[in-house]
C-alpha cells in the first residue's frame, strides 16, 4: 500500500502566535532585563551535555569502521545493566536491547518494521504525542486514540503506552500497565512502552519512588513476550543532538527490528555508541538534571496557577499541562501577550480542546522571566 497523504506539520500553526510574543515582548532577554520571549512551546534541552559524555565521545573519534546495527557489545551490556539498576528490570541480555536513531525514528516506524497494514489498529492515548499515529499511517494502519483496554478493538496489533506521558505527565501504575499487557496479549497485539521521562517524576509517590516499567517483573513476571520498552538518553542527559535511544524486551522482536535496520543500514554511530556507555554508567549528571527541572517547575507551576490556569496530572515529566478553561488557541493567545509560547493541547489529540503544554525546558532566568510574568498577570485578574 502507498504511502497516502500526511497531514501538515502541526507547529507551522504556531508562527502567528510566535510573532506576536516577539511583537509584545522586544529583546532577546541577552542583556539581563527580562526582555524577550520566552519559548515553552517545544522540550528541546537548554542545559550543557555532561562534560564526561562529551569526553568519551570526543575519544571515540577514530571511527573508521562501518559500526555495529546491534550496538557494541559494551553498549548493550550498557543498556541491560541500566534497565537492572535504574528502572527494575533484571535478567536482561545483550540480545533483549537494540539501540536506536533517537526515539523518534523508532517510534515512527515500528508499525511498520512489526508489518503491520492496512485493517489493523494502532492503539494510542488519548492525550499523545503525534508520532504514535503518524506511525500507523506510514504502515497503512488505523491510529486509535484510547485510554481503556476494554475499548480497544479486536483488530488491535500494536498498543502504545507512555508513561510518564507527553504531554500530560500521566504515570501508569503497575496494576494499569499488568492491565493493558494482559488486555494487548488477549487480542494478539505487541505492547510498546514509551518510557523516556521516567527519570523526572514530581509529585507523590514518583518523587523518591522508581516509576514502573512495562518491563518490570510485577507488571509480565518473566514473560516479554510481545512487550518492549522504548528510552531515550535525550532529556536525562541532554543528548537530544546525539539521538541516543534504545529498545528493549521480547529477542524475537529485538531480532526483527535488528534485520529490518540492518538492511536499512540504521545504526548508531561508532562514536555515539561510546558516549552512551559512558552516560549510561553515571547516574550522578542525571540527578543534577533532575533538580533543575525540579526547580523549575517549583517556579513554573505556581506562577501558572496564581495567573488562572489548573493544572492537570502533570505528576511526572517535562512538561505541564494547564487550562484556563477556555479554548486553548484563546490561551495561547494570551500567553503570548505575556511574551510566553505554550503548544495547545490540540496537537495532541481531539479530546483537550482547552488545555495547553508548557515546558520545562528553558534556562532558569527565562523560567524566572515567564513566571515573573505570569505572577504580574495574576494580580491583575
């Protein structure tokens, strides 16, 4: 089946309201006055890759040989003891991962790579990051949007989960993600757990207690059959421009997903390969990150609240996700006459038509900019 017609890129939507920040707000916040705008619109990290990550990616440079689609072997040792020590999952070996292009690519494509087509359904949340329905169109399928196992229809063949959620910071339970595993295997499907903020969590219990994984024994036992688990090294340690990601869980489908990209020829670069290892090995940086992200969203969140806007879920991850209750395009609107962007929630799917993301990936001082602004706003209501 052809690939059919895609639909817009969504952000283009945003130039009007970009400008109009830009127009209420002059300056580029350079000189230290609190100018300019102030870009919350999109989670691309601001802060310095670690300079132990950048070392061993600069000692790696002698990269003349073509590199390995399945990763190194330090790479995948790498990736198992990380999933051991970080996220729960024990009993990992070099063939149950895979490393990736980034995320993105994975996610893009896996309905494609599993062979999925036209009569089958793609199952995602309701509040989603596009990619995941954007997927099931590069295959032919059908995306559907849905929260409920009970919901999901009989052609189910591939269930996204994501937790902690972008753009909602929803985190599933160990009982909701047994749940959605057993309901998927009863309908023939693969389960694939988009996992990449899982690092960040805020409120009670996520504060001081691990978010699950799908791969966690409480949630399949020992059975990773049709499961896998999706990660991404960009926003624990600032590697968005290194696309440093990886898949693990069931071997029969790591196998697979490694003889599509070897005759894809997608593979990680020699070099990306050994800063990962290294970023993999050191939790130290990552929990620096945490508390910055941490300490901007003890400024952010309030100076939203005190400005009008409920904030909803939002337990975990990059991102907070507000309403004024009102249509969100009315929102972004009104932010932007503060000289602050958002993205409204209608990127994300149709069933938040008032809410708006925020994120938390800015400098401290244009948080403190955005949150001054809002707190302003606030005492004028």
């Amino acid at each position: 089946m052809a690939l059919g017609e895609l639909p817009e890129y969504p952000w283009d939507l945003m130039a009007p309201f970009a400008a109009r920040a830009r127009e209420a707000v002059p300056g580029d916040g350079s000189s230290g006055d609190a100018s300019g705008v102030v870009d919350l619109s999109i989670g691309s990290p601001v802060d310095p890759t670690p300079d132990l990550i950048r070392r061993a990616l600069a000692d790696a440079t002698d990269a003349h040989a073509y590199p390995q689609t399945v990763g190194t072997p330090a790479l995948r040792e790498a990736i198992a003891s990380w999933f051991d020590r970080r996220r729960g999952v024990p009993g990992l070996t070099r063939e149950d991962v895979l490393p990736t292009i980034g995320s993105k690519e994975l996610v893009a494509f896996l309905p494609f790579f599993l062979g999925l087509g036209e009569g089958d359904a793609v199952v995602h949340p309701r509040a989603a990051y596009p990619t995941y329905a954007i997927g099931a169109a590069f295959a032919g399928a059908e995306a559907v949007a849905s929260d409920d196992p009970a919901d999901w229809p009989a052609n189910t063949r591939l269930v996204w989960l994501n937790s902690p959620g972008n753009p909602d910071g929803r985190v599933l339970s160990v009982d909701e993600l047994a749940s959605a595993v057993a309901h998927a295997r009863e309908l023939g499907a693969v389960v694939a757990s988009d996992e990449c903020y899982a690092e960040l969590g805020w409120d009670r219990p996520w504060d001081d207690e691990p978010i699950p994984s799908v791969l966690d024994p409480r949630v399949i036992g020992d059975d990773r059959s049709d499961v896998l688990a999706v990660y991404s090294l960009s926003k624990q340690s600032n590697l968005a421009g290194y696309r440093a990601a990886f898949v693990a869980g069931d071997p029969r489908l790591i196998a697979r997903l490694t003889t599509v990209r070897k005759h894809a020829g997608l593979m990680l670069p020699s070099p990306l390969q050994a800063a990962m290892v290294v970023a993999l090995g050191d939790d130290a940086h990552v929990a620096q990150q945490r508390e910055r992200y941490r300490a901007r969203r003890e400024l952010l969140k309030p100076a939203l609240e005190a400005a009008g806007f409920r904030i909803d879920r939002s337990e975990a991850g990059l991102y907070l996700w507000a309403t004024e209750g009102r249509d969100a395009w009315e929102s972004i609107g009104r932010l932007a006459d503060l000289g602050i962007i958002a993205g409204p929630g209608v990127f994300y799917g149709d069933y938040y038509p008032e809410h708006v993301r925020l994120s938390l990936t800015a400098t401290d001082e244009r948080i403190a900019t955005a949150a001054s602004r809002l707190r302003a706003f606030g005492e004028t209501l």
